[in-house]
C-alpha cells in the first residue's frame, strides 16, 4: 500500500520547510537541506500507512 501526499499536505509540508529554511543563518539551528524534506514527506507517508490511510492529509501531519 502506497499513501499518497494530499495538494494540502504538500503545502503544508513545503511552508514547514520553507520557514526552517528561513532561519537557517541562525547560530541555533543545524543545516536544513532538500533531503529533510524528503524526510518529512516520507515519515507522512509512513504514518498515513500506519493507519491504512491512501492519502496523506494535513490531519495526519498535525497529529
């Protein structure tokens, strides 16, 4: 079973990574690059399969 990334999910997913990105420069942070993206995107996935989900919602996101 493959769980797909709902339009929502996506964006919800992009302006979390966006925003990390944001403050990068920040002595706080560590490195933000594409590959924790693809993190979360395939943790979200993973979860969504956990509970026999086809769809990964923002829902799944915020629990």
């Amino acid at each position: 079973m493959i769980s797909s990334l709902s339009n929502e999910a996506a964006i919800t997913l992009r302006d979390f990574y966006l925003e990390l990105r944001k403050h990068r420069h920040s002595r706080d942070t560590f490195p933000v690059t594409l590959r924790q993206l693809e993190s979360l995107i395939r943790l979200t996935q993973a979860r969504a399969r956990a509970e026999l989900r086809e769809e990964a919602t923002k829902q799944v996101i915020k629990s």
